[in-house]
C-alpha cells in the first residue's frame, strides 16, 4: 500500500529545529512505499536542524 506523510509546519517546532527551513519543507511525502516516505519525511527534519556549534572547553 502507498502512504503519505503530512506536516503541520505551522506550530512550534521546538528549539532544535529551524523554523524557516520547516517553512520550506512540502506539505507532505509522498505517496509511496512506507518505507521510502517515511526516509524522504526524516531526512528532511534532520536537514532542518539548528546548526549548533559546540562549546569549548576550558583549558
């Protein structure tokens, strides 16, 4: 069976992730084989993450 993945892009998003690069993303995946929806859908939202520079240590 095919399956779609539909996101709401316009709550919050939460710390972690970008809201304009959300605002960007299309309203849904698919249709599709659930396992190939469901990887376009995830590989989206972690290319949507804030970049976070990590922090340096004392020395």
């Amino acid at each position: 069976p095919l399956v779609c993945i539909y996101l709401n892009k316009y709550g919050k998003v939460g710390p972690h992730l970008d809201h304009q690069r959300i605002q960007q993303l299309p309203d849904h995946f698919g249709p599709g084989r659930a396992s190939s929806v469901l990887q376009q859908c995830v590989q989206a939202c972690v290319g949507s993450l804030l970049t976070i520079k990590p922090q340096s240590s004392p020395a």
